[in-house]
C-alpha cells in the first residue's frame, strides 16, 4: 500500500507543479521565438532567439530531473556542444542555435503545454471528486439544512430528499473516483513524461548507443588480438618447440640408420612419443579456439566436455536446451573455459559450480568456487579477457571475489 501511495504522490505532484511551469515555459518560448524571428532582420533578434534558448534548456534541465521519479528508471542529459576556446564573442552567442537539442526544448515547451492543462485538468477532477465523494458523510447533513435546498442529488434523481440517500449517491461516485484515481493519473503522467523523455532525452540516449556501440566494438577487436597473441605464443612455447625437437631427433636418426640401428629405434620411439604429446596440444588449443562439440551439439554437452577435463571438481547446473547464436555460444564457452582455467590454476579450490539459465533475452551464467579469492578482471589477471570478450556482444560481467574467497562470477550474455 506504502508503494502505491509513494507513487500516486509523485505522480500527482509532477502534473500539479509542472502545469505552471509549463505556462511559463510556454509564453517565455512562444514570445522570444516569435520577438526574436520578427526582429532577426535588424539583428536584435537573434540575442533574443539565443536567450531563448538557453531559457530552453534551464526549463528542460528541471523537467529533466523529474523525469527518473515518474518513469522509474534515469534518464540521460544530452551533451551541448560548447563554443570553441578560441571563438569570439558573437560565436559564443550563436552557439545554441548549433545544437539541436536546444530546439527540442524549445518545441517540447510549446508542445508540451496542451498536453500538460489535460493532464492538470484529470488529475485535479480525479482528487477532487475523490475527496468530496467519500468526504460527503462530513458535510452533506449541512448542505441538507440549508433553508431552501430540495435534497440535492437524491431529489434531482427522483429518490426523495432524504440524507441517506445524498450520502449514499455521493459516496459511491467519490468511491468510483478514488478507486480510478491511480490509473488515471499514472496514465496521465506516463503519457507527459514519455513525451519529455523522446524529446528531451531522445539525442542523448542515441549518443550514449553510439559510443556503447564504438565501445563494443572496440573491446572486440581488442579481445580477438588479445586470443591471437595468445594463441600464437601458445603454439609458439609449445607445438612449435615439439616439431623443432621432432625434426632434430628424426635427422639424427637418419645419420645414425646404418650404424646404430637400436639407438635409431630409441629415437624413433621418443619421436612418436613426442607426436602424440603434440597432437594432445594442438587438440587442446583447437578447443579454446572453436571447439567441434560446441558447434555440433550445443553449449551444454561443450560445457560439460569442459567440466570433465577441469582439475577441481564441478558441479553443472544447465537449465537451457535450445541453440543460440554462435557468438552467443562461443562467448559463454569462453567466458567458462577461462573461469575454469583460473580456479584450476590459482584458487585453491575444492569444488567449482556452473550454473547456465535464460531469463528473457539474456543467458545468466554463474560460476563460483570455494577457492581462496583475490580474483578480478584487471590487466595481467587470468580474467583480463572476459570483460573485453562480454562487451563485445553487449553483455556484462561482475566479479565478487574478496581475499579469503569465495568467489563469485556472474556474466549476462543477451540472446534475443
């Protein structure tokens, strides 16, 4: 009930404050637009037509910050280009008309002004036929002991002049009323605030998409040469050296065919031996690369193929069945086969848990150990490369691993 309260209280304040500042805002907009444009000519318009506009932006700056307490979520404040260092001071006072946002708020306050005396007009009839109606047993027994009065409501329907019947009539409309009152004035500020945030904030969230988008891209390429470097000093410190040594041993051999052919057959033996071990690496760098179970059946047997082959103990909770995306897939397998990589490598852990499930058009993926803690994504870290790897494809990673552990990782990966 709290709630419900809290939120027909700032709903109702927003509609009732807002409508004389939208009068203000709207003859200051509607008289220095049209002073301005009709004196442009002579030049005396256009400090007019740019004090207007910053006029503009100060009404947009306060409606702006009432907007997170209706809508329930923050909204962002457009980024207005500033005048060049080096400008002069009629560049300095031209500069509003440069931005575009700054015509926005000043249309938003024209427009806004029908929309908004509809919304003061609901919000107002809805309180006060709220508050007479189930006020009405207070003071309708007065308003009946006027000389002259004929019963009012009840005689005007033809029911009699009797108080009860006034009282009832009342009662019932103030009760249809107060029972209306949330819907109808959360619908009226929803529609107010819905249009002060497309047009007040509209430019702003397009900029914060960009640069989200430019930030994406920018942790992918970042992320892809990070795995290369890896990669090639992988193979470099390991097969590579392998096939050097197998070469070496295999001309050796050659040389010594005909006169020691049992140390040839030794050699033989450590190179076939040495073979395989660089087999079982390629197979295993192939793995972190694009293994073929994850993409011929899916994440939760890879998954699993990764659980199997990690050195601590993990428990698997995979609530998904269904295909994704194979960026999608291969983000998820990678952000696992790291985190299991670093519990392996440095936690200390007994036991390790995964836990994959979809909510919406997200995968949640969750993993933690009992481990001794200290982990985080910060550079030189064997989790540097999850953040990079996760903002690539819009997604989210958090870390909770204080010293003494354990150790929480929570990755959010959209799927949609």
């Amino acid at each position: 009930m709290r709630p419900l309260l809290r939120r027909i209280g700032t709903d109702t304040r927003y509609l009732v404050v807002g409508f004389p500042l939208s009068i203000i805002w709207f003859v200051l907009m509607v008289a220095g637009f049209a002073v301005g444009a009709a004196t442009s000519a002579v030049f005396v318009g256009l400090p007019i037509l740019a004090t207007t506009l910053l006029a503009a932006r100060g009404f947009a700056d306060v409606e702006r910050r009432w907007l997170p307490e209706v809508l329930g979520r923050p909204v962002a404040r457009p980024r207005y280009r500033p005048s060049p260092p080096e400008a002069g001071w009629f560049r300095r006072m031209i500069n509003p008309f440069t931005n575009g946002q700054s015509w926005l708020d000043l249309l938003y306050g024209i427009v806004a002004f029908p929309i908004s005396i509809i919304t003061f007009v609901l919000a107002v009839v809805w309180w006060a036929g709220s508050i007479t109606g189930l006020t009405y047993p207070l003071y309708g027994w007065i308003i009946n002991a006027i000389p002259g009065n004929t019963g009012g409501l009840g005689m005007l329907l033809g029911l009699g002049p009797e108080l009860w019947i006034d009282v009832l009539v009342n009662t019932t409309v103030g009760i249809l009323f107060a029972l209306t009152l949330p819907m109808i004035v959360r619908g009226a500020a929803l529609v107010q605030a819905g249009l002060g945030r497309a047009m007040l904030t509209g430019v702003a969230e397009l900029h914060e998409r960009i640069d989200d988008l430019a930030e994406g891209r920018a942790a992918a390429v970042s992320a892809e040469a990070n795995a290369l470097r890896r990669l090639e000093r992988d193979i470099h410190d390991g097969p590579q050296q392998r096939l050097v040594s197998l070469a070496m041993d295999l001309s050796r051999a050659q040389r010594q065919l005909k006169r020691d052919p049992e140390a040839v057959g030794r050699m033989l033996d450590q190179a076939i031996t040495s073979t395989r071990e660089t087999l079982d690496e390629l197979r295993a760098l192939s793995r972190g690369i694009a293994p073929p179970i994850l993409s011929d059946r899916g994440l939760a047997p890879a998954l699993a193929a990764l659980a199997g082959r990690c050195t601590v103990p993990v428990e698997l909770d995979l609530q998904i069945t269904e295909r994704f995306p194979a960026a999608v897939e291969n983000t998820v397998y990678f952000v696992v086969a790291e985190s299991l990589t670093n519990v392996a490598k440095h936690s200390r852990a007994t036991i390790c848990t995964v836990s994959l499930s979809r909510t919406g058009d997200y995968l949640m993926l969750t993993i933690g150990d009992d481990g001794v803690g200290g982990a985080h994504v910060a550079k030189g870290h064997g989790l540097s490369g999850l953040g990079d790897r996760l903002r690539a494809v819009d997604g989210e990673l958090a870390v909770d691993s204080p010293v003494g552990g354990p150790t929480v990782i929570v990755a959010e990966v959209p799927c949609g």
